[in-house]
C-alpha cells in the first residue's frame, strides 16, 4: 500500500493476512483495524493496516447497493 492512505471506517478492504475481503467497521486507538465480511455474520482484527488494501472506498460503497 506505499503512497496509499490507510483504510478508514466503511472501505472495502483485501486482507493480504486473512486472505478475505471485508469492510472496515471500527478503528481502535490508530492500531487495530476491526473487519467484518461482506455478507454474513463474523468479524477479525488486524494491526497490519499495509497489509489491508482498499477494493472500494466508503464513497463508492453506496454504489454497490
């Protein structure tokens, strides 16, 4: 992610840990990135927010409703 920003609340993420895509819920403290799954129930965590790359940012999210 080098130049990119950081993922923020809404962004629809790649995580390169987990190997999934999910949408950023919560951001505790600047160091853990609370993530949940497209669809269906469940959450993770992850401290590595260059490992998390943005598919969709919030903005565009409403286009995919």
């Amino acid at each position: 992610m080098s130049g990119e920003r950081k993922p923020r609340v809404g962004d629809l993420i790649h995580d390169e840990d987990a190997d999934r895509h999910g949408v950023v819920t919560d951001v505790r403290g600047g160091a853990v990135w609370v993530l949940r799954p497209e669809s269906g129930p469940g959450q993770w965590t992850s401290r590595h927010p260059e490992r998390l790359a943005v598919v969709t940012p919030r903005e565009g999210m409403l286009d995919r409703l």
